[in-house]
C-alpha cells in the first residue's frame, strides 16, 4: 500500500496574494506547513502541489531550494486534476490532502486518520464534521478509489476547486473523528492580513515552553495568550 500526501498552494491567492512566501514571525508560511508535513508517519511520498503560471516560479523554487519533496504543477482552476494526476504517477492507494495555509497541522493527528481509514476499510476520513476544533487544524484523508469515483460522479465547477467536499456524501463510506470541542471558531488558518498577525502570536507562545507539534501544545499556546490578554 503506498501513500502520498499532497500540499495544495499557490501565490495567487484572490484574499491574500503571496501568502505561502509571507512570514509567521521568522518562518515562512509554508515551511511550517512542509515541516508538520515531513514528520507524518506512514507516507511514502510528499508532494507540493501548485500551478504552471509563472507567479509560482518563486514558490516552487523556494521548495526545491529547501526541501527533498516532489512539485507538481498543473492546473490553476482544476485544483482535483492536480491530486488525481499525483496519485496516478504515485500508483497511490490512499492520498492525504493539505491546504497549505495551516501553519499548525498535528501530524499525529494526521497519522491516526490515515490508520483509522485503513483499519476500518473507509473511503474518506476527516475530522470538522461536525467541527469540534479551530479552523485550520482540519485533517483529511481516503482512498485513491474512491476519489476516482468522485471525480467520475462530481463534475461541477466546484467540485474541480473543492477537492474533497463531495467525499462527504452517502454515496461514500466516510466518517469524522471527533475532539473534544475547543475554539472551534478561531482561526488557525492563512487568508487575511489578521489571521498573520494572530498565527504570529500562537507561534511565539509555542516558543514560551517545551512545545512540540502536538494539536495540545498549540491549544496550550492559545490559552496562554488568553491568559496574557486578560
């Protein structure tokens, strides 16, 4: 069984253009999102996947510059071909999808998704249905098959830029893990200035203690800044 995990970024973002190269503090938006990427077990390939306009020269350049993972370029609207072009040259049998605006991903997390769907034999695995934490800390992962299936029976506009959302369907055997509901609203994700200036803040309380790249030490580091601005 092979397993690929595949980063989605671009630098033409409509929200925030140029945000994968901006900066949480010292770090690049998506070297903390690569490195999380890198300690997730049970993967046997990791991909940046991201455009052929030349925007994303510097992106992709960036990434070959700093880290031993593949580049794919592909469409720009068709965000799914990319995965499904990925998977086929992998001979995938199960794909983990990143966005790459979350700068705190848990690869634990990830890691126990990616069992979980093995072990029970599912389609597609997440962990924000219901949403029980912030938004950024999403996890999702399912099958190479079943996403072929996907991509035969969902062919909408939105589909092409939604990778997974029709997974989430009865037509699919998919399941949520679910947390113990904590902040489910705050954002631990990358689309406006607010949410750099925010990330900023959680990475430089992770700093502050013994942290490593657990979803608990990044709640800690949460509640820590709470504490600080009451």
């Amino acid at each position: 069984m092979k397993t690929t995990l595949i980063i989605q970024a671009r630098m033409g973002s409509t929200r925030l253009p140029g945000k994968s190269l901006m900066k949480i503090n010292s770090k690049f938006l998506i070297n903390l999102v690569t490195n999380r990427c890198l300690q997730v077990t049970g993967v046997d390939s990791i991909y940046l996947a991201t455009t052929f306009l030349n925007e994303d020269d510097v992106l992709v350049d960036h990434i070959k510059k700093n880290y031993d993972v593949d580049v794919y370029r592909g469409d720009p609207i068709n965000v799914r071909s990319r995965f499904s072009e990925i998977a086929k040259k992998e001979n995938a049998d199960y794909i983990v999808r990143i966005t790459g605006d979350d700068p705190f991903k848990d690869p634990l997390q990830i890691n126990n998704a990616l069992n979980y769907l093995i072990l029970k034999k599912l389609d597609y695995v997440c962990n924000f249905e219901p949403r029980c934490l912030p938004i950024g800390m999403d996890v999702e992962v399912f099958s190479k098959e079943s996403f072929d299936t996907s991509i035969r029976n969902f062919n909408t506009l939105y589909d092409l830029e939604h990778v997974t959302w029709s997974m989430r369907s009865p037509k699919f055997n998919w399941e949520s893990i679910s947390n113990p509901v904590f902040r489910p609203d705050t954002r631990l994700t990358i689309d406006h200035q607010k949410d750099i200036e925010y990330c900023s803040i959680i990475d430089k309380m992770l700093n502050t203690f013994d942290s490593d790249l657990s979803w608990e030490s990044t709640k800690k580091a949460i509640l820590l800044n709470e504490k600080s601005e009451n």
